[in-house]
C-alpha cells in the first residue's frame, strides 16, 4: 500500500504516512510527488510516521534510501522516522550509519513528539 503525504509549508516539513507494508519504489515515487507538489518548499524535513507498521526494511532498501538521500540532498535538510517494531528501530539505525556519507541527516525514533522535537530544534547539519 502506498505511502501518502501532507505538506507543512510554514515548518519546511512534509509528513509521510505508512498505511501497511509498501515497497521502495512507492516510498520514493511518493516523496517525488510531495517534491512536486507546488506547495512544497525548497528546502524541507521529513516526518516519516511508520507505527503499526512492522515491515523490515531490507539492507538493499537501506541502500536505495541512502541513494535517494543523495540525489536530494539539495533539497532534503533531515529525515526522522517513527518506528515501533523493535526489528523496524535496528534496521533504521543501521540508515542513521549509512546516510552519514550523505548530506542529509537521518534520525529514528520511538514516539511521534520526540521526532517532531527533533526536527524543531536540531540545526540543519550540512556536510561540506
């Protein structure tokens, strides 16, 4: 099931919700349509809302994420994604590892305000 998006032009944020278990391919076919969207800001975060969802990224996936990352990364600042499976956070935390050679910063977490906090007060981190 695909992913769906909703545009927080006044924060920089786009939000990305999981109705199920999806593929890559529909995750990054949905964020090139929020990156489309008119609304959408030059420059902006992700909040990535997967609760519910137990689906186990793949290390391939991790890989293609960190490929996307990279091929936005003049638009994308930070990407915090909410998990609540305990195979889901390891996984994510090994894309928190993997993103480090990108310019965007990645952060899991295990409730919705600890993400939203997250990406409210960190600095844009950008590597030169």
């Amino acid at each position: 099931m695909n992913p769906t998006y909703s545009l927080d032009p006044a924060h920089h944020v786009i939000h990305l919700q999981y109705h199920g278990a999806t593929t890559f391919e529909s995750w990054a076919a949905t964020l090139e349509a929020a990156l489309a969207d008119p609304d959408c800001c030059d420059s902006f975060d992700v909040l990535v809302d997967r609760r519910g969802v137990d689906q186990v990224p793949t290390t391939e996936t991790l890989h293609q994420a960190v490929d996307f990352f990279d091929r936005h990364s003049t638009r994308l600042r930070r990407v915090a994604s909410v998990v609540e499976s305990g195979a889901v956070y390891g996984m994510c935390r090994m894309l928190e590892v993997f993103s480090e050679r990108t310019r965007v910063e990645f952060r899991v977490f295990r409730t919705y305000d600890e993400a939203k906090a997250w990406l409210a007060n960190a600095p844009v981190h950008r590597v030169a």
